[in-house]
C-alpha cells in the first residue's frame, strides 16, 4: 500500500492510507542506507496484521526540511508575533531563504495582533515580494485567509516558541485541541509545548505544528553556495547582473546595484543586513562540510 507519513515517534512511523492509520516499523535497510522516513513522505508498506505494517520504500521526495523535520511540504507558514518574543527579521529572513531554496512557498504571519498592531512588519514583507497575513488566534482575525491557503496543501506552521502556532491553529481547527503554552516573564520565550512534528489532515490537505525554536543552524538546514544565496532573495532580482563587478557578494564592493537599491530605498535595510548576516555565515564552509 501507499500513504503518507503523519507521524514518528520511537521507530514507530503512523501512515495514513485508505482511511486508516497504520503503525509501521521499517525495514533494517533504511538504517544502513543511512535513510529515514520523514514526516510527509509518501511511503509504501506492507500489512502485516491488521492496522501494522513494514514501511517498505520512500518515495522520492520534492523537498526536505531538516528543521523542522519534514518532507514535501507547499507552503510554510512563519509565524512571528507581536511581543515576547517580537519579531526578529533575521530569523524570518533565513527562513523565507530556506522556504525558497526549497521550492516551499513561504507565508508569513504576524500574530497577536490583539496585543497591538502589526502593519509596520506586513509593509516591509509585503513590499519585499512576500505573502502576509496578521492574526490573533484570540479575536480569530486573518484565520480566514490562512484557511483558504492551506486547502489540498500541506502546509507547516514554523517559528519561535511562545509566538503562538499552535493556538493560532486551534482557532482555525479546533478539533485539532493541540496543547499550547504560556510564554516565559524571565526568558520572554515560550516554553516548548510541541514535542515532534505531526501532520493533521485538514481541509483536503494537510497542516504540520512543529517544535518552537530559538535559534536555526543554517549550516545544517540550508546547505547551499554563497553564489546561491542572491537567489533565494526574490527581492534582489531586479538588481541581480546589474554591479559593476561580475563577482560582486552584494555585501561590501562599490557598484554594487543591491547595496545602491537600499540607498536609493528601494529596497528594504533590514533585508540586506540579513543576507549579508547569512553570506558572512556560510562563505567560509566547504562543500564537504555541508553533507
């Protein structure tokens, strides 16, 4: 049979099929091919009693997150919020970077707009080419519109902890009764109240609530080229081929088109202090220490 994975815990991989949930083991090859299934692989298995089965192939995938730790995902949702933790640009800079690398559309969301408003982060966003939506998983604003994007998709929900995913997705599913945490006074961060990544069928697709974090080793999650990187920043490619030096890095070189676009404001500061944050990151790293 063949269905996809919505959950692994322990060795125990569940895979939806035919209505059901099956708990599979897999096969002692996967190990020595140094493979794992992911949580949104379409796997094939065999049933072996009744809803148990062997996980007996992955099939190729389109994308792989390595954190969160997901495959084949449409669309991630990066979900920040208004006050502890407040947004942070280079956080949700890396990872519009990774959802682009990926082939992910990336949406992103400001949340807890009950607690104050949010135009002035959507304005930035919305300028720099990208989808946003501001929510209150409180009032229910915005949860339309989420909704509407993630039919017949599957769709992962991703950010600090404490910035409110998993409420924002009981407000928009609340059959889901997803477990959801107060934020820290002393560290002014959530609490981890997501443990594992679990896909939730929904609106003919699907939605994953992953575990919140602090901080993202673009090393391991995002292993591509420094020359690749302009590209990943669909803002930028306007003034891509544009510098006066074929081997311009856009960070520090006279001429440059991107740095002369945010003079002339035309593009956004905080974007390009990003990218070059990422570019001084990863310039260094050898092709072989990104496997």
């Amino acid at each position: 049979m063949t269905g996809i994975l919505l959950k692994a815990i322990a060795g125990f991989y569940y895979v939806e099929a035919g209505g059901n949930i099956y708990e599979c083991k897999a096969r002692g090859i996967f190990r020595k091919n140094g493979e794992t299934p992911t949580v949104g692989d379409t796997l094939e298995f065999e049933v072996i009693d009744n809803l148990k089965g062997v996980v007996t192939k992955i099939m190729p995938r389109k994308n792989l997150l390595v954190r969160p730790p997901i495959a084949n995902v449409d669309r991630l949702f990066i979900v920040s919020s208004h006050n502890t933790p407040a947004p942070n640009a280079l956080l949700i800079d890396r990872l519009t970077a990774i959802a682009v690398n990926n082939d992910i559309e990336p949406v992103i969301v400001f949340n807890k707009s009950d607690l104050g408003q949010m135009d002035d982060w959507k304005r930035l966003y919305t300028t720099a080419g990208f989808k946003c939506v501001i929510t209150s998983g409180v009032s229910g604003d915005g949860c339309d519109e989420i909704i509407e994007m993630v039919k017949g998709k599957v769709s992962a929900f991703t950010g600090n902890s404490g910035v409110g995913k998993s409420s924002l997705l009981n407000c928009m599913f609340p059959d889901l009764g997803l477990k959801t945490g107060d934020v820290s006074s002393k560290l002014g961060r959530g609490r981890h109240t997501t443990r594992h990544v679990e896909l939730y069928p929904v609106c003919g697709g699907y939605v994953a609530d992953t575990p919140g974090f602090s901080s993202l080793d673009i090393e391991r999650t995002m292993p591509l080229k420094k020359e690749e990187l302009p590209f990943v920043f669909p803002d930028f490619s306007d003034y891509l081929g544009c510098c006066r030096f074929t081997s311009c890095t856009h960070t520090v070189e006279k001429g440059c088109a991107v740095l002369e676009a945010v003079q002339n404001g035309e593009l956004e500061k905080s974007r390009v202090e990003s990218y070059i944050a990422i570019y001084n990151e990863i310039k260094d790293i050898k092709e072989w220490e990104k496997r």
